[in-house]
C-alpha cells in the first residue's frame, strides 16, 4: 500500500533537483611524522572527516595519510583569512570512535595532543595525498580556538599548497613549496588571483 503525504508537508518538501544529497564521511588514519629526531617519530591517529564547504571528492581519498608538522610558525587567523578569500573545500576532522575502550581513549587523549600542538605552537598539519590519481598537494590541517576535538582541514584536489605551508618531510623542507615557482600558481577557487603568503 503506497502513503501519501497531505498536501501541507509536501510543500516542505524541495523537488529532487535541489534536494542535497548526504555523503559518507571519511574513516581513516593519520600517521603523524615529527622529525626533531634523527630517526623521526611516528604517531597513529584515527579519525572521521565530513564536508563542510565545496566538493572534497573524499570517495577518492586514501586509507591513510602521512601527516607531517609545518615548517615555521603561521599565525591561524590569517590561514583563516586566507582560506574564506580563495575558499577550497574545507572538512571538519574528529576523533573515531573505536570500539576497544581503552584504545579509544588514547586516540581521543592523541588527537587532542594534536590539536593543542597545533594551536599553542601556531603550526599547521600538511597531509599529501600520496597518490597519483589526485594531482593535487593533499589537506592543508589547522585547529580551532574552541575545541580540542575538532580540526579543520583546507582540501588542494588539484592545486598545490600556498606557499606559508612549508613542511619537513624526510627532515627537510618540502622541495615542492620551497620553490618561487609555485606562486604562478592560480586559484580556480575564488578568481583569478595568485596566493600569497597570508
């Protein structure tokens, strides 16, 4: 037997073409790399992104990420700043939940560390993709001021990184954003407009 709505509901109701259509968030792992060791260290963190802003294509993502930790300090309100001037898609990234409890407190207690790290020292979190079917430099992770279990990941599907987000990878500067070339880059996001250094 089919059921129709009365005729005052289905007014409330928008016709398929503007109907947003609800998409998975993303489960995987960050591998943090500190490299003030010679050897580095290394630190698991599994957590769940959801889109926020613009279209992060995160059916095409990796299982996982090598996370590495800015280069120099950036003061967050002008990658704020930046980020609303040439608006890329931005997610929100959080805590998983895990089933194990005392497994999940410790990836709640990491993540946490992460983000107090990242908020105290002014730095950013540079996540490459890793991979060649996005030509992109990867998610671009800053903290919020309000919440040690929230952060906000900037998403370059195509684009390299600005060039503020130098990061160490192997224990030395990323060579891709040491390079004056990358400032002939051009955001499709929000116009025509070179990046520059917030």
């Amino acid at each position: 037997m089919a059921y129709r709505l009365p005729t005052q509901l289905q007014s409330l109701i928008p016709p398929p073409a503007e109907q947003v259509q609800q998409r998975r968030p993303w489960q995987g792992t960050l591998t943090l790399t500190f490299m003030n060791t010679a050897q580095g260290v290394f630190q698991e963190v599994y957590v769940t992104a959801a889109e926020t802003d613009g279209e992060s294509r995160m059916d095409l993502w990796p299982r996982r990420f090598n996370v590495f930790m800015s280069a120099r300090r950036v003061q967050h309100n002008d990658v704020k700043a930046w980020v609303k001037r040439y608006t890329p898609p931005v997610c929100a990234l959080m805590p998983d939940n895990l089933s194990d409890p005392a497994a999940n407190a410790v990836n709640q207690a990491n993540f946490s560390n992460l983000c107090r790290m990242l908020l105290e020292n002014q730095m950013l979190a540079m996540a490459p993709w890793g991979m060649e079917n996005l030509p992109g430099a990867g998610i671009m992770i800053y903290p919020t001021s309000s919440s040690q279990s929230l952060l906000v990941g900037a998403v370059f599907l195509s684009l390299p990184f600005p060039e503020f987000a130098v990061y160490q990878q192997s224990g030395r500067p990323n060579p891709v954003m040491g390079q004056a070339s990358t400032s002939q880059h051009q955001y499709s996001y929000g116009g025509s407009s070179r990046y520059p250094a917030p």
